[in-house]
C-alpha cells in the first residue's frame, strides 16, 4: 500500500492570494499548499479521501490515471469542489462509488450537485457519474478494511478513516473517546493540525501533537495547515528537545507530494 498527500492546505490554499508573509512567499516547494486530500493506492486501485477544488491540478500532478473510489469526509467545498473534474473517470452504467455519512451524501445531492442527479437538467459536456454509499462503520475496499472514524469539525460531525494500519483526520477539533480508542498504535496518522494558535474548529499542532502522544503512532504526519505555519521553521521544532512541540514521537508536517509507503 502506498500513500500520497496530494493536498495538505486549507480552504484558501497556500500561498494565499495578496499575502506577503514568509510562508507565503517562501520557496521551499512544501510550504505550497493545495487543498488537502489523500490517494490511498492498494490492490491495484487508486481510493482518494476528499477531492477538493485543486484535484485538477493534483490529478495532473501525479499523473492520475484512475480513481477508482472516493471516501468523503464532509461536505465542505474545499473537500468536495473537485468532484466536477472526476467525470473523465466515469462512463455511463459505471459510476464511481463515493463514500460517506448518510447526513453529508444528502447534503452534497440536495444542495451541492444536484444536477448530478437530475435527468431533466441539460448536461453539456457530461457529468461525473457517481454511486453514494452510505456507510456506517465498516466496509471493504481494494482488500482493505476500512474503518469509519466520527469526530467533531467545530459543531460538524465529520468522519476520518482508519485502514491498513493507518488513519485519516483532517478537519478536526474534537475527537470523542470511541474515536481515540481506534487510534492507538498505527503504524501512520495523518491529522489536521490548522496552525499554532487556537481555533474553534481545527486543532492547533499543540492538540494534535497532545492526541498523538497519547495514541501514539509510529509516525506523524500534520496536514491541512495554513499560512501560518512554515515548514522547515516547524519541522525542526519537532526534534528540540525541551521545546513545546517535542514529543519523543516520529512526527513531520506533510507536503503536497508527500509519499508514505508501508
């Protein structure tokens, strides 16, 4: 199985458009941000978590050839806004399966792309077709056990995924117990971690590094970051002892390109 950060940023991306601060304009390549999204590549299959408005651009990246399945943390746009872009991946009679909580597939047909869904409304060039797969706690996929994981996006619940080892938290300010109880011991985390200050609906690198020492993973990996954080400035305060963000932990910031084997 392998890993790809294909986006670690937030909403706005990274650099953010008419800043001028030193991650934004900064020309170390990792502290390029686009919106964060994973492709999980197992059993000959390409699985994305999110596919937000920058997937075009990831897709081209890295050369995507295929995706075979999507996993949907929430509704937000910046998770959902690329889903456009994968109708060269479909056909007609064979849809892509998209999966997610009941609450936020509804809201994604009802208010975000309807038209996917309405027959009566002209389509131009095509559409994505897609197949929601409501799930609630388990299911298999490319061989894999995948494992949904509740948590709290402010007042939004949302879901990470726990498999193979490994598990997903993006959006994150609240994690309930049932929750942390299915992360001790990864082989691999990879969680939202906004910036370094307090926010009512992420967590700052302090929690998410507080959360990790208690599940402790063999290795850390902090995404959705904004421009507040710069990378190398970060990284290196991971490894000062005695400094506020030292854990004892294997613990990095993710990058967009990122590759994470197991």
């Amino acid at each position: 199985m392998k890993l790809t950060i294909l986006g670690s940023g937030t909403s706005h991306g990274v650099p953010v458009i008419g800043c001028s601060c030193p991650t934004c304009l900064s020309e170390d390549p990792r502290d390029n941000r686009s919106n964060a999204s994973l492709l999980i590549e197992s059993g000959g299959q390409n699985i994305l978590i999110d596919c937000g408005r920058d997937f075009r651009q990831q897709a081209l990246r890295h050369q995507l050839g295929r995706v075979d399945c999507i996993l949907l943390t929430h509704t937000h746009f910046d998770h959902v806004a690329g889903i456009d872009d994968l109708r060269v991946f479909s056909r007609r009679g064979h849809p892509i399966p998209l999966f997610g909580s009941p609450a936020h597939l509804n809201y994604l047909k009802t208010y975000i792309y309807h038209y996917l869904f309405d027959p009566t409304i002209q389509r131009g060039g095509g559409v994505t077709e897609l197949d929601l797969v409501a799930v609630d706690e388990r299911f298999l996929l490319a061989g894999l056990l995948f494992e949904t994981l509740p948590a709290w996006h402010g007042e939004l619940e949302v879901f990470g995924y726990k498999f193979g080892g490994c598990a997903y938290l993006s959006d994150v300010s609240r994690v309930p117990k049932a929750t942390l109880q299915k992360l001790y011991n990864l082989e691999v985390l990879v969680l939202g971690a906004l910036r370094h200050a307090p926010h009512p609906t992420h967590f700052t690198i302090s929690q998410a590094l507080e959360l990790a020492s208690e599940v402790k993973p063999r290795r850390l990996y902090l995404t959705h970051l904004c421009h507040d954080v710069l990378h190398e400035q970060t990284e290196q305060s991971f490894e000062k002892k005695g400094g506020p963000y030292h854990t004892g932990l294997e613990a990095h910031l993710a990058y967009d390109g990122l590759r994470i084997e197991l």
